[in-house]
C-alpha cells in the first residue's frame, strides 16, 4: 500500500495520529483497534472517539472523549450518529463512510460559525479483521494559523 495516496492531516494533532495509524498497520494496510497506543496519542484523547458501524451502515460512539460535548453540547457516548443534528453530524456521517470504503484517512476542515472544525476519519479493524470501527479526531479551532501546510504545497496556507 502505498503512503502517497493517505492524507496528511491539516493540524498538528491529525499528524500524530495518522503517524501512529500508518506505523500500526498490518501486512494488508489495516490497523486493529487494540495496536493503537493511547499513551502515544495522549495529547489527542480529549478530542477523539470511536465509532462502531452495523451491517447497514448506522454508526454508534462507543468511545467519545470530553472535548467532544463542546462540538456537539451533550455527551455523545452510546448515542447514534444520526441522533447528531446539524453540520456536525452530517461532517460525521460523510467521514465515517469514506474512510470505511477506502480503508484509508480522510479529514478536513469545516466551518463552524466563527472556528473551523478539524475533523479526521481513521478506519480500525475489529476481531475478525472486518473495517467497522472508525477513530474519529474532532477540533474545533479558533484560527487556520494552526493548520499545517500539506508537506506537498508548502504554499497552499501561507498567508
């Protein structure tokens, strides 16, 4: 599998963990749940969380860090993705699919009022080596002077 096609991330945060993602990767180019090393990723726990996919493609938080009640207003654990109204659940829904079909990263930028919202989409696999799970990055930030440029186009936000 080649590592030119995975996106990069736009932050700092989405970087480490599509680092520690593609580094967890087994000989087909999925990543279990259980190789990825919260210790590694510590710095990101606040704002990430997993969803599991069912047969018809309905997604459920299992996991949801606290970070996330700030994106959405209330505590999304044991809830389903279409119980998310808005933006934000739309951003989840579209995320969660792409990132299962590929079985590669995807993520981006969203507006959100006056912050952007920086969302990543990481396929896992589960016990049986099935794509149902998706660790999900969600950042809501003030300013695109934190975002990173793509280390392709240095220039893509230069100000």
């Amino acid at each position: 599998m080649s590592d030119k096609q995975i996106f990069s991330g736009v932050t700092e945060a989405q970087r480490l963990l599509i680092a520690h993602w593609v580094e967890c990767r087994d000989s087909s180019g999925r990543v279990a749940r259980e190789s990825i090393d919260p210790g590694t990723v510590r710095s990101t726990l606040a704002c990430l969380s997993i969803v599991e996919m069912d047969e018809m493609g309905a997604g459920r938080f299992r996991i949801a860090g606290s970070r996330l009640r700030d994106i959405f207003g209330f505590d999304v654990r044991g809830r389903h993705v279409a119980e998310i109204a808005g933006t934000h659940g739309e951003c989840y829904a579209l995320g969660l699919s792409a990132a299962i079909e590929r079985g590669l990263p995807v993520g981006g930028l969203m507006e959100s009022g006056s912050r952007l919202h920086a969302w990543l989409r990481l396929p896992l696999a589960d016990d049986h080596g099935q794509q149902t799970q998706v660790l999900c990055h969600d950042e809501l930030i003030a300013s695109r002077r934190v975002i990173v440029p793509s280390p392709a186009d240095t220039s893509r936000f230069a100000a």
